[in-house]
C-alpha cells in the first residue's frame, strides 16, 4: 500500500483538532496584543487608575489622613461657601462656554468656505491651541490690566470713552489755601466773595505739574492786566507757581501759566446764569451779565480724575473675562473640526435647496445644522468635559484678592489640598465630585464614537 493510498484512506483532521488548533492560534494572538498593550496599561494604572482608586480612598480620612471620617469631607465639601461658589462658577463655564464654542465654530466654518484664503485663515484661528494655557493666561493677565498703560484692552475703553466725553486736563489740581477760592463738598471750588460786572478776578491753583499742562498754555500775566469793561465780567485761572521758584503767592508773576480749557461758571442766587471755558492763557469773561453780585464756580468736572477703563479682573467680570481668553484659544478647535464634519456634507442636497429658492438662511438652518447635529453634539461634549476641568486659566489670570471669586472645582481641589488648606481628605472629595461629573459626558462620547464608527 503506497502512502498516497494511507493519506486517502486517513481522511481529513478530525474537527476537534481543527478547533484547538484555532482556539491556540487566538490565544497566541491575545497573549501577543496584550504583551504589546502591558506598557500602555502599567502607565494607564499607575497614572489614572491608581490615583482614582486612592483618592476615593482618601476621601474618607480626614485632613491628617490618620482617621476615618466615613462621608464627612463630603458632607463639609456642600456646606463650605467657597466649594458652593466653585459649583456655581463652574456651572456657568458649563453652560456659557461650550455653547459659545461650538456657536462660534459653526458660523466660522460655514464662513470660511467662502473665503478665498480659507487655509491660511483656519492657521490663523487654530494657532492659539499651540500657546501654552501659562503663556495664554500670562498674555490674558496683561491684557486684562486695569491700568490703561498696560492693559491693552482698558486703554482702548479709556480711548473710546476719551473721544465720546472727554477728559479732565486737571485731576491734580487743586486751589491756593486762603485766597480767592474755596472747596465745596461736591469737589467744584467758589468764590469767596461776591463778584460783580466790571470786576476782574485772578483764581490762583496749584499742584499741576509744569510738565502736565496741555500743549499751548501761555503765560497769564498780560490776562491778569486786562480791566473789564462796565458790563463785563473778566477773570484768569492760573497755576500759582513759578519754575524756578521765586514769585509771588496769589499774585500773577510774568513766568506763570494761564490754565486752559477749564470750565468757569456765573451763579446768581444758587443758579448758573452763564459759563464759558478759559482761554490758553487762562483768561475768561462774561459779557452783558445784569447788575448784582455774582459767585463764580470752577465746577467738579474740571477736576474729576481720569477714566481708568473697566474693572476685567475685578470680583464682577472675572469669570466671563477668564472664559473669554478660554474663548480665544479653542474657538479654532471647534471651527477645525466642524469645518471637517462640513466638507463631509452632500453637496446636491445643498444645491438642489438653492436650485428651489432656498436662501443662504434657510439651508444653514433647515439643512446644514441638522445634517451636522453629530458633529456638533461631539464638539460640545468635549468641550463640556473639558471646561470641567479648567485649571490654569483661571489660577494665572485671576488676581489673589478675586481668586476665590473666580475659583472652579479644579482650583478649589488645588487650593484645599496644597494652596495654604492642607486638608487632602476634602481636596479628595472636590476630585471625586469633578470625576462623577466628567464620567456621563465621557461615556456619552465614547457610545456616540463607537455609534459612528459602526
């Protein structure tokens, strides 16, 4: 009997031996994956898992760690006003900032199919993601300065507001004690005594700096020389002081600056009958003012001190001012990958709405959002799971005086834990909280990638 006869009459490997074999080769195959995977799971445990499992664990002890307190960090975590203020603020960055995201990122990515340079405008808006949250909340520090002279957004407040209602040219100034004028308490200076036609007034003022008067004051002795006419009213205001020193107080001396642009009211009987603005030798007059007497006001608004622009860091507006800057650097981020969900659209659809009469309206709304709905639902999850944890922005640009104010979960976690609370059993508990608050968003994410993957 050949052997090609013995194979024949052998037959083929029983089904059994088959599926062991089968059932080793996957075995191979899991033991090969997992060898792979084991150092991406040792850095998973012992960067996540690990330190998940002992802050749970943490939770329950108190601040020394050395007794257990069951569900007390917790209990204290809801009744302290700072941890209640951190779950408010961190609602509003909740609802306010991904919705603005993805609000923001939609309209540009429809935007930006029609631009011309629609690459190099994408690269412009995504370039801020490159920035460090340091070096952004740093930038955003400055530019949120309430000094006009540093922050640059006060200084174009302080610039709209200067072109619209001007600005004192005085906030230092204030009048010679003991001579022609006294403060009332609404901060405008009078007259002493009463003035009447045909007198001339000299209403001396100090504490400007030389170097502070506006461009074009002259000298205000030939004013203070002139005589009034009968039926006129004729008076300088000047800066009582003489570079150099020398001269004489309450007198104009021939090196002494008239002030101009300075406001001089008449008041009959309480009521102002006349006003006018000095000249830039710090002259003024008032023609054809009936017979009596007279007090003339230098009123409060030549002294008022100059527009310093909004308080962006103060206790009011320092949260919408830190999710503004968050704004700035993930508004590319949505617009990227809304725009990549965009290009995925069917064109006909679009076209064949425009072909019915449908204008550019019409199919944002009726077509274009309803088709990205995905896309968009994905966008505002993340950014919900990211805003949860929002940390640097908001410990770099808030000011210490205003950092409880602005404090989320993230920084109140840091700040009881090792910002001067030591206290690792209630930062534990804050870490908890902010984890149960992630999960929902994250498992949501993952069911919809998996839905869309399939």
């Amino acid at each position: 009997m050949t052997a090609t006869t013995l194979v024949k009459e052998a037959g083929p490997p029983p089904p059994a031996a088959g599926a062991e074999r089968a059932r080793r080769a996957r075995r191979r195959g899991r033991a090969a994956a997992l060898l792979f995977a084991f150092p991406a799971l040792l850095l998973l445990g012992a960067l996540v898992v690990y330190p998940v499992l002992f802050s749970i664990g943490r939770s329950f002890f108190d601040a020394s760690g050395n007794r257990f307190v069951g569900g007390e960090n917790y209990t204290e975590m809801f009744r302290d006003p700072a941890t209640l203020k951190a779950i408010r603020n961190t609602t509003i960055w909740v609802v306010v900032a991904p919705a603005l995201l993805t609000g923001l990122g939609l309209i540009l990515a429809v935007l930006v199919e029609k631009v011309r340079w629609a690459t190099a405008f994408k690269l412009l808006l995504f370039m801020p993601m490159a920035v460090s949250f340091l070096a952004a909340g740093i930038t955003f520090r400055l530019a949120y300065d309430e000094d006009p002279d540093k922050g640059v957004l006060n200084a174009a407040v302080v610039s709209v507001h200067d072109a619209f209602k001007g600005s004192s040219s005085y906030p230092t100034a204030r009048a010679r004690e003991g001579e022609a004028l006294s403060a009332s308490a609404d901060g405008s200076y009078r007259t002493r005594a009463g003035v009447s036609p045909g007198d001339s007034v000299v209403l001396p003022m100090v504490g400007v700096l030389p170097k502070d008067l506006p461009a074009g004051a002259e000298p205000a002795a030939a004013a203070a020389g002139r005589k009034a006419a009968a039926d006129e009213l004729r008076g300088v205001v000047y800066l009582d002081f003489t570079p150099g020193g020398g001269g004489q107080q309450g007198k104009v001396d021939a090196q002494e600056s008239g002030l101009p642009k300075m406001r001089v009211e008449a008041l009959r009987d309480g009521r102002t009958v006349a006003s006018t603005t000095t000249a830039s030798d710090g002259s003024f007059h008032f023609s054809q003012l009936a017979a009596g007497s007279y007090t003339l006001k230098l009123p409060a608004s030549n002294f008022a001190p100059p527009y310093q622009g909004i308080s962006w860091l103060g206790p009011t507006l320092v949260t919408p001012a830190i999710i503004g800057a968050y704004l700035w650097i993930w508004t590319g981020f949505a617009m990227v990958l809304i725009g990549a969900g965009l290009s995925t659209l069917p064109r006909d659809a679009l076209e064949a709405a425009r072909i019915d009469g449908a204008n550019e309206w019409q199919i944002f709304r009726r077509i274009t959002v309803p088709l990205l709905a995905p896309v968009l639902t994905v966008v505002f999850v993340t950014l919900v799971i990211n805003v949860m944890k929002v940390f640097d922005l908001v410990y770099i640009i808030a000011p210490g005086p205003v950092q409880e104010d602005a404090t989320v979960l993230a920084t109140q976690m840091w700040l009881v834990s090792f910002g001067g609370g030591n206290n690792q059993g209630l930062g534990s508990a804050l870490g908890v909280l902010l984890l149960l608050l992630v999960i929902p968003a994250m498992v949501f994410n993952v069911r919809r990638f998996r839905r869309s993957q399939r």
